[in-house]
C-alpha cells in the first residue's frame, strides 16, 4: 500500500504516439476527471514510454503486455470508447494499490 | 474551433470494397491521396505500421484509424473516413470485423490534436453508425464534415 501520487503521471501507449494514444488520452482524462483523481497524461509511443518513468501505463492489451511490472498500475484495454469499463479497470487498479478507497 | 479545422482536408466515402485489412487501409487513405494531402508512400507507410507493431489501430469495435508518421508523406492536415461494404478481419483480439476505417495525416507532431479531440468526441455520439447508415458519398461527408465543429 502506498499513497498516491499526486497529480499521477500518466502514459497512454501507441504504435506511433499521434493517434489512437491521443484518442485514449482523452478518454482517460474525461474518466479521471469524473473519478476525482488529478493526473498529468501524456499520449507517447510505445518505444519511447519503454525510457520514461510513470505511476500508470494505458494501452491496448498488445502494447501494455511488456510493460508488466514497469509502472505501479498497467492497464490494457481494448475499446477507447468505453469510458465505464475504463473507469472499472483504473478503479480496481488504483484500490490494489491502496490509492483509493 | 481553430483555423486548422476549418483548413483540415476532410473526405468520406461509402460502401467501398475492400478484400482485407490492407486494402482497407488503402481504401481509405484513397481519398486524401486524391485531395493531395498526403503522398504515394503514405498508405503503404500505414500498413507496415500494422504489420510492425500489430492491429492496435483498431481502436473501438468495428473502428480503425490508420495514419503513420508526418515524414512518411503528408502535405496537409486531412481525415477520411470510408464504410466498407464487406467488413475486414485485422486479426485484433476484441473488436473485428471492422467496417468503418479513418485515414488521418498530420503534418507535424502537433496540427492534429485538435481535429483527433472532435473526431474522438463524435465518434462517441455515434459518428460510425451514422456513417454505417450513409448509402452515398454525400451523405458520409456531410457527416464527416460535424468533425470541424466540437462535438
């Protein structure tokens, strides 16, 4: 258990880093935004995220798989547009991690 | 908005065919190759990204957005966006078949951040279903054309 970092630092992931990284960073936004939680998220490249410290990592399941154990919480997902499934994931995630209640 | 929405290239199209992913893509960057908004090596520069870094540009069940890299080709800011009459398999884990695919370029690492929030926001009003409903190329760009307004 840990206290949570505030605001978190958070990655959402892509092939590229310009689209659907962008897309999902908006989605986890609007989703911590209604959950309360302050957060700075970065949209990036899965290359470049592999050199950069985070708190949380959001991705497609493809592209968070290696990042296992790297960041206190990783997220895979494979829908951008279903912000309840999202807010579920990040809010059982954030509960393990003892930064939730 | 800003300027560079009213200046974004944007073209739809629908029922196109398409006998897999590849062609798909291709499909779909078509339109911004006919616009000049993007250049001959773009749309195969899109498909070696899929085929490198997997089919994660599926983004929403039965929803891709194909683009690649500002320096693999594009001359403006542009987005198409193509129904296809038989739905394609990109080997994604969640959300095949895919029958409505966008194509985007951005000339630089930034001139899309805009135009992506409003293409984000009315694609969760439901912009695929009603471009799905769309029998014509008229009726897919008039819709298409709500993403130069926030949603």
């Amino acid at each position: 258990m840990s206290t949570r970092p505030e605001p978190l630092k958070i990655l959402t992931v892509c092939g590229v880093g310009m689209g659907s990284s962008l897309m999902l960073r908006m989605s986890v936004e609007e989703v911590l935004k209604r959950m309360g939680v302050a957060a700075k998220v970065e949209a990036t490249d899965v290359s470049s995220a592999r050199g950069m410290k985070a708190d949380v990592i959001v991705g497609q399941g493809l592209h968070t798989e290696e990042f296992t154990g790297k960041a206190p919480v990783v997220v895979g997902i494979s829908n951008f547009m279903d912000k309840e499934g999202l807010e579920k994931q990040l809010t059982e995630a954030f509960r393990s991690e003892g930064w939730m209640e | 908005m800003t300027d560079d929405l009213d200046g974004a290239v944007l073209v739809a199209r629908a029922h196109r065919p398409a006998d897999d992913w590849r062609a798909a893509i291709h499909e779909a960057c078509a339109p911004l190759l006919d616009a000049g908004a993007i250049t001959e090596t773009y749309p195969a520069r899109c498909v070696a990204l899929v085929e490198e870094q997997g089919p994660y540009i599926v983004l929403a069940p039965g929803i891709a957005l194909a683009h690649a890299r500002p320096e693999d080709g594009v001359r403006k800011l542009a987005v198409a966006a193509v129904t296809l009459h038989d739905p394609v398999e990109f080997a994604h884990p969640d959300n095949d078949p895919v029958d409505v695919v966008f194509a985007f370029g951005s000339p630089d690492a930034d001139q899309h951040v805009d135009l992506l929030s409003s293409l984000a926001g009315h694609l969760l009003t439901g912009l695929a279903d009603r471009l799905r409903a769309a029998d014509d190329d008229a009726t897919a760009q008039r819709l298409l054309e709500e993403v130069r307004n926030a949603p």
